[in-house]
C-alpha cells in the first residue's frame, strides 16, 4: 500500500525514452502529415487551404487520373498477393509440417532466403533474369518447350504489374509459409488421432481439421500483407525507376507518393499534395485493419489446447 | 506414429515439391553468384554455366571497388543497423517492463497507444518526419535514421518483450527487494538476462526490415557519405546498368552481407517464427 503513495519515479524513467522517441518520431509527424494536407504554399508562405488539396486530388483529371490508377494498381498487386503467396504458403508449410520429413529445416531455411534480401537485389536480379538481352528466362522456357510464351514481361504494359507482383510473391513466402508452419505444429496429436479414428485421414485431415486450426494464422497474414503491400515502395523503384513504367502501369501508392512529394522530371515536388496522398494511404490502411479487427477477427474461432 | 499419414509415394511428393520451390527460391541468387565471376562474354554466351578456367573473371569486383565506396556504404549500414537495434531493445524493454511489472493508472492505455505503431506505417509520417529533420539540421545524418528506424521497431518490442517480462517470477523480483536491490537493479541485474532469448527474437526480426530499407535512407540521408549499402548498391547499379559485370559483382556484394548474417542467425530467426512471438 505504501507504494500507492510514493511518488514512483522509476516508472517515469522506464517508460520516458520509449514514449519520447516513439512520440517524437511516429506518433507526431503521422498527426502533423494529416495536418499538412490541409495546407498549400502560397509565395513561400505555408497558407490554409482546408480540404482544398483533396478536391484537386480527387476532381482534377490529372491528378484523380493518376490516384485511382494507382490505388487500382495497388490493389491488384494485394490480390496477387493473396491468391498466389498465401496457397503456396500454405502448400509448403503442410507438406514440411508432416512429421518426420527428412531435410525438413535445410528445406525451410533454404526457402526463406529470398525473404532476407533487400528490394533491391530482388528487383535487379530479376530484371536481369527476365531480360530479352540476357535471355535466362527465354532459354528456360525454351528448354520446356514454352519459348513462344516468352514476353519481355517487365516491359509490357498489360504483364508488368503481374510480373512484379509474382516477383514480390517470391519474395515474401516465406514468412506465410513459417507462420503457417508454426500454427500447423501447434495442432494437438490426439485431435489428428482422433480424426484418425474416425476415419480422416490424408487431405480430408488437412481440409477438416487443420485448415480451419490455422485460419486465424491467415487472417494475420492477410493483413499483414494488406499493410505491406498498401506503404509497398522499393521493389517498384528498383526495378521500374520513380516513374513506374511504362506508362504508369506498375504505379502504386507509394511510388505515386514518392513522386508527387519529391517531383520528377520538370514537375516541382509538392509536400503539401504528398501529405493529403499519404493522408489517403493513412485511411485506406485504416480501414482495412478495422475491417480485420473487427469484422474479421472477431469472427475466427481461436482453439486454446 | 500410424503408417495412414505414411506412404512411400507420398514422401516422394512432398520432396519433389519442395525441392522445386527450393530450386525457384535459390536459382535467381545462384544465376547472379556464379555470373559476376565471369568474364562479359561468357556472361552472355553461357549465362546457366559456372565459372571455369577461362571464363573466370573478377572485372566487375574491380569495378565496384573502384567506382563505389561500398566499405563506407557497409559501415553505415552497420552503425545504423547496431545503434537502432541498441535503442530499440534498450528503450523497448524499459518500456515493457513499466507496463508489465507495475500497475499504475493509464497503464492500459499506454500499452494501447504503444501498440497503435505495430500496424500503421511509419512511412505514412515521411512528409512531416523530413520537415522535422530538416528543421532540426539531422538531414544526411546517420543519427536520423537510427532514431526512425528505433520509432519504427519500438511498439512491436514493445508488445512481445511485455508478453515475456510478465512470466518472469514475481517471488524472484520480490526477493530481490527485500534484499534492498533497488528497481532498476532488478530490471538490470534479475530480468533483463532472463528475457534474453526474447531479446534475440526481437532483434533478427528488426534486423532484416532496418538493413533492406530504401526509402529512408533514400529520402533522410542520399549524401555520399551517409549512404547505407543498399542505398549505395541501388545507385551504383543505376549508374551502371550497361556493364553487366559491374551490375553483378555489386548485387552479389549486397547479398553475401545479408546471407552470412541469416546463416549465422537463421536459427534464432525461425524459432522465433516459430515461437508464436508474432501471434
């Protein structure tokens, strides 16, 4: 009791550097990034225009032409990403689950590799791969019998988007591929011996027991992958430059950001039109995260063993 | 174990599969290692063959350590990556101890409000996190993204080091005071070394995301001198994107770092996967 009336300064102390640091450097410029949106720059003077930077982005034809191509852009690259990196994560995660695999982990790490380089290396090597000039991937293809399949992918329009969104895939799969992995060895034997004895076994095993164990697991990647591929900027920069070519078909959020707040070519960089576009990004992350906590979440039955 | 989950056919499957993805997930570094020993024409001529007798080069390393300042770019990144993880776990497991050892009113909420950073996006904040720094002169400073890159990691080490503290016993601490050991003697001295596979798994989960990023280096420190290697390898390469053994030779310079770090860490990275530290 005598602790209620001390003053406790050590929880001062513990807290001070962390609240400071996370206040001064997160917390602050996101509320000061939304303030900003509302301003312009008249004449070197920072004037208050209100939703004025909103009504260009989403009235003016270039600007709401460029914003809605990016965001359905952006959306595009999300879809990928769930259609193609969680089953595939999901596949090779229930394949190394099974118990005694030989060469499980050498597998496992190996996999996870392409998750620990940068973008850069990412977006570079496969440019190289894919590249007409190298001719790696035509020669590949051709080793198949699929040679007149080859396209110069990165450079057409209609596949780059794909191309960059599958390379992102490749990326990434391995952190669906462990967390389902860990979900998937967290499942009790006896439930599985219990569906054993009732006659489940195999697939029907992984479709009616484990899969519906491990949903919640893929909720959290889902999202995870919504808030990834949402603030997604360096694979496009590296492999496709500031202006995400070409024509603007690989531009996402981040890119259309970056380019807007920096400015490229003979456009000015703008901060204050940056700020209401980030403001956007702000508000679609939010709802897709609200959508998860409260409309996804909340529904997914977590098993406690 | 039942033979009905065993059969030899299925063992074959799942080893054909997985060394397919294997093969995909290794060919693209592969093709990049073996090609940046080469010379330009074997390159091109045989890009699928390792390096021989004849064909192998070292013309791009030369090239690179020539043209690029790729030990000052490592150092950065090493001086941004260590001081980062320094204050993230530091400054985290101070705060995760306050939240999980004392009740005090607000506790909850602030747990809450260190926790709103997991998902949203520091970028989100670049516009006005640049202003700043301008503002207060740590543009092309190193300083500037050490202190983004600890905001960024705080919440999250936050969040799981609490999780952790709490199931350290409470009888240990108590025994400590009653021997007079005052509170930051017991964080220090009791509960920090008891926390220290925790600690681990936060660091090899913030290590990887400080030491790719692009975008603040790009936009917080593009001098010369402050530029971190994968920065410094992204220019170097646009610079050079027609001399393929330059290209190469510096991709594949980006990669070893990381690579050694992963092989040296992998086990702590994927038991802390594993562990359930992200559920």
């Amino acid at each position: 009791m005598s602790d209620r009336l001390r003053p406790r300064w050590h929880i001062l102390v513990f807290l001070a550097p962390a609240v400071l640091v996370y206040t001064a450097v997160m917390i602050f410029p996101l509320f000061n990034t939304l303030r900003l949106s509302l301003f312009t720059e008249v004449e070197q003077e920072r004037v208050f225009v209100g939703l004025q930077n909103f009504r260009t982005l989403f009235g003016d034809a270039i600007w709401s032409e460029q914003f809605w191509n990016a965001l359905g852009n952006n959306f595009w690259f999300f879809f990928i990403h769930m259609v193609v990196q969680n089953p595939i994560g999901v596949i090779l995660a229930a394949i190394l689950s099974h118990p005694r695999l030989r060469f499980a982990h050498l597998y496992r790490s190996a996999i996870f590799i392409p998750t620990i380089l940068s973008f850069v290396i990412v977006g570079f090597a496969w440019k190289l791969i894919l590249s007409p000039i190298w001719g790696i991937a035509p020669s590949l293809l051709d080793a198949v019998g699929l040679k007149s399949l080859f396209a110069p992918w990165l450079g057409k329009e209609e596949y780059a988007l794909t191309t960059l969104a599958l390379i992102s895939v490749w990326q990434f799969v391995g952190i669906p591929m462990m967390l389902i992995y860990a979900a998937l060895l967290s499942i009790p034997e006896e439930i599985l011996e219990a569906g054993e004895c009732d006659g489940i076994t195999g697939m029907s095993a992984f479709w009616k027991i484990k899969l519906p164990l491990i949903l919640p697991s893929i909720g959290i990647i889902s999202i995870l992958t919504f808030v990834g591929n949402f603030n997604a900027f360096d694979l496009i920069y590296a492999a496709q430059g500031a202006l995400a070519g070409p024509d603007f078909s690989t531009d996402i959020l981040g890119t259309f950001l970056y380019r807007t707040f920096f400015g490229f070519q003979l456009q000015l960089g703008d901060p204050h039109m940056g700020s209401a576009i980030a403001t956007a990004m702000f508000v679609i992350i939010l709802i897709g995260v609200c959508i998860y906590l409260f409309g996804i979440q909340t529904r997914l039955r977590r098993y406690q063993f | 174990m039942n033979k009905a989950r065993r059969n030899p056919l299925n063992t074959a499957a799942a080893h054909l599969i997985l060394l397919t993805y294997t093969v995909i997930a290794l060919f693209p570094v592969f093709v990049i290692l073996i090609n940046s020993f080469k010379t330009r024409k074997a390159i091109f001529r045989e890009p699928l063959a390792l390096p021989s007798a004849e064909t192998f080069s070292t013309i791009g390393y030369e090239t690179v350590f020539k043209q690029g300042d790729f030990f000052l770019y490592f150092q950065n990144s090493m001086i941004v990556t260590v001081c980062s993880l320094f204050f993230i776990l530091l400054f985290g497991a101070m705060a995760a101890f306050a939240l999980a050892e004392y009740r005090f009113r607000g506790n909850t909420l602030m747990g809450l409000y260190l926790a709103l950073g997991i998902m949203i996006p520091i970028r989100i904040g670049t516009v006005a996190i640049l202003e700043m720094m301008v503002a207060t002169g740590l543009v092309n400073t190193l300083l500037a993204l050490i202190l983004v890159y600890t905001a960024q990691g705080l919440p999250l080490a936050v969040f799981i080091l609490s999780e952790f503290m709490k199931q350290v016993s409470d009888d240990l601490k108590n025994a400590g005071r009653i021997d007079g050991l005052s509170e930051y003697t017991i964080f220090f001295r009791l509960v920090l070394p008891l926390v220290r596979p925790a600690m681990a798994t936060v660091a090899v989960f913030n290590m990887i995301p400080i030491w790719n990023d692009l975008w603040f280096p790009l936009i917080l420190a593009p001098a010369e001198a402050t530029k971190t290697l994968t920065l410094g390898s992204q220019v170097f390469i646009g610079q050079f994107v027609t001399d393929w053994n330059a290209v190469l030779s510096a991709l594949s310079m980006a990669i070893l770092p990381v690579l050694i770090l992963y092989v040296i860490f992998s086990r702590q990275l994927i038991r802390g996967i594993t562990s359930g530290a992200v559920k």
